[in-house]
C-alpha cells in the first residue's frame, strides 16, 4: 500500500500482521533530501520487525529489537523512493501502528 509522499505532516499507517509469513509493504517518496522518521508499535507479546529499502531494493535500515516500539531516524536520506517493510515473527494475527514523518 503506498503512502505517498513525505511532508511536514507524519503519515499514520494501522496495518496487521496476520502470520510469521506475513510480510507488509508501504512505498513511500522523499521529495528531496530528508531526516525520515520511523516508529512501529504495537500493544501485544507479538515480535514484529521493520525494514526501510531504497528504490534498488537495497536495505537501508534494519530494527529488531526485542521489544516495541521499534523506530529508527534516518539523517540525510536522499529524494527517492523507499519501501517500508513490516514482518512478524509470531503466529498471531497482530495490529500495530505505522509513523513516516520527516524530523
């Protein structure tokens, strides 16, 4: 599901994760150079993970941590198109709440 391009304004996202096997993907464009912002959370035991890739596919940020929020910042992204990606690693469906926003 795309969510466009990065403003002034953060772009909430509520997505779920329905298995281990489900993985969530939200393209997203920088205008120009950019510090973007990035926070997953949920309110249950469930382990999820986010990723953030550049248009070659390339990963340009990794966060799994054992616990929730999982975010990240990244200074200096150049314009472009990003892909966000959200896994799980629990067998349950669980919902959280994706933040995109330029800090």
């Amino acid at each position: 599901q795309s969510v466009g391009t990065l403003s002034a304004t953060d772009i909430v996202v509520a997505g779920s994760a329905s298995s281990g096997r489900d993985v969530d993907l939200y393209p997203v464009t920088a205008s120009g150079p950019v510090a973007l912002f990035v926070s997953l959370d949920w309110t249950s035991a469930s382990d999820l993970e986010l990723s953030i890739s550049d248009a070659n596919g390339i990963f340009v940020r990794h966060v799994d941590t054992a616990g929730h929020p999982e975010s990240c910042r990244l200074p200096g992204l150049a314009a472009g198109n990003y892909t966000v990606r959200v896994g799980s690693f629990t067998n349950a469906a669980t919902n959280y709440s994706l933040t995109l926003g330029q800090r």
